[in-house]
C-alpha cells in the first residue's frame, strides 16, 4: 500500500498523474481500518459501498459532474469513512476524476483518516489564501485527489456561506466527475445544510441501533427545508448481513447442491 508525498498539485486536469512528486511507502496500518476500499478492496463490505456507487452512478445517465454531500444526524454514524469509500469506489470508474473534499471544518478528520499530514485546503481557498490548484493533493488511491480542510478557523459557517464556495464547486466540475464532499452533522451546525444547498445531491449515512429516529428525520427536514436534495440514506454497521454470520454471501464459499 503507498501514501503519496504532501505536495502541491501543478496542473489540475492531469495532477494524479504527472504533477505530483515521488511516492513513499507508508505502514498499510496507519489507515484507518474501516477504509475497507484501501484495506480489503474485494471483500463483501467494498462491494456494498460499489452497489450504492452504481445506483448513483445509475441516477446520473448523462454522466454530467456532481457535487455530492455525505453527512449524518449527529457525530458517530460514520459518515467520513463511507465518503472516504464512496469517493475510492468512484475513482475506481474508468476515465472517471474523483475528489474527496473534507468540508467538516469544526472537526476534520479525512488526512487523519487517510494518514496524510495536515495541510492547505478548503478554508485557505476560501478566504483567497491560496488557489485551487496548490490545496488539491492525491489520496494515495488510484484517480482520487483530495481536498482537505485547510487551516483551522472560528467561524466556518461564515466561510461556507461566502460566494466563494459557488465558484470552487464550479472550478472543481471542471477537471473532476464527482466531487465527493464530507460535511459536519446536520443538527449540531447549519454547515451540512448551507453545503448542500449548493450540491447536487446530498447522502444521509445512518448507523443501525445508534442512530435515533427523530433525529434522523429531523436531518432530512432541515437538509431539505435548506435546500438540499436528499437522495437517500447508507446504513453503516449492519449486523448479520455479511459472510462472518452467512457463509452464502462469502465469494469463496463451496458450491452447495442448491444455488
């Protein structure tokens, strides 16, 4: 497994490939485990991230640029490693430009995530420190670029809202097929609302006898009351359904007398 040097990207159509420095080799442990894309890419959970890739990818027939917003209720459902997945699962497409943008910026977690070091990103552009092509870096995964959340600030409701955000989104649509943006929870802030009321499409992730009802309900209210078009819910942390309780789903379980 690699980790790509923090370095800046030179051309933004053609950064994963050329416009990055040489790579290291990094221990494959210091990924966070629940990236099943990096750690298990044919196991039974990175197919279940691919089966909501493909519906939509399906929701998408004219192949135009997405923004795509993934968040959650509250802290505690998972909704940066299924972005993390979801924008690897992307990158697997052919010919398709993936970039994973961390806009959670009370509590960023996507370079942690992905063990790369913190560096310039989303508030830096926005606030006309830096440009668009310096904050965007590799992932480490195949066509995946990210965009991490920059340097820390006190008031990211106010950077998220300025009129910058339209132009980035639109810059990225450009040199990128799906933007894949993690966000903070919709209830504790009004960040996840004020971002996708200018995505595409906005993914609710929900974690199975965690999550409360009410407050998943509640999300989806405001999400939409903002403006966002909630496209559906993931559930993370679905017991049962897998090949630990059901040998039937394993790939290599052996052929039984009834298919």
């Amino acid at each position: 497994m690699f980790r790509r040097k923090d370095t800046e990207a030179k051309d933004l159509p053609n950064a994963p490939a050329g416009g990055l420095d040489d790579v290291i080799v990094v221990v494959e442990q210091a990924v966070n485990p629940y990236v099943v894309l990096f750690h298990d890419p044919a196991g039974y959970r990175a197919e279940q991230v691919r089966a909501l890739r493909n519906r939509l990818v399906a929701m998408n027939p004219d192949g135009e640029p997405k923004t795509l917003v993934v968040t959650s209720a509250v802290r505690g459902e998972g909704k940066t490693v299924a972005a993390i997945n979801l924008a690897m699962a992307l990158a697997e497409l052919e010919r398709q430009q993936v970039v994973l943008v961390d806009a959670d910026l009370r509590r960023p977690s996507c370079e942690r995530y992905l063990n790369l070091n913190p560096d310039i990103g989303l508030s830096d552009v926005l606030l006309g420190r830096t440009t668009v092509e310096r904050a965007l870096r590799t992932a480490g995964h195949r066509s995946l670029m990210l965009f991490g959340p920059g340097t820390r600030v006190e008031n990211p409701a106010e950077i998220l809202g300025s009129a910058r955000l339209d132009e980035l989104f639109r810059r990225l649509k450009e040199h990128f097929q799906y933007i894949v943006v993690d966000t903070p929870p919709a209830l504790p802030s009004t960040d996840a609302g004020v971002l996708a009321s200018r995505a595409d499409g906005t993914l609710l992730v929900v974690r199975l006898e965690k999550s409360l009802k009410k407050q998943s309900r509640q999300a989806v209210r405001l999400l939409q009351d903002m403006g966002g078009n909630v496209m559906g819910t993931f559930v993370t942390d679905l017991r049962g359904a897998d090949p630990d309780s059901d040998n039937r789903l394993a790939f290599d379980s052996p052929q039984s007398d009834e298919d």
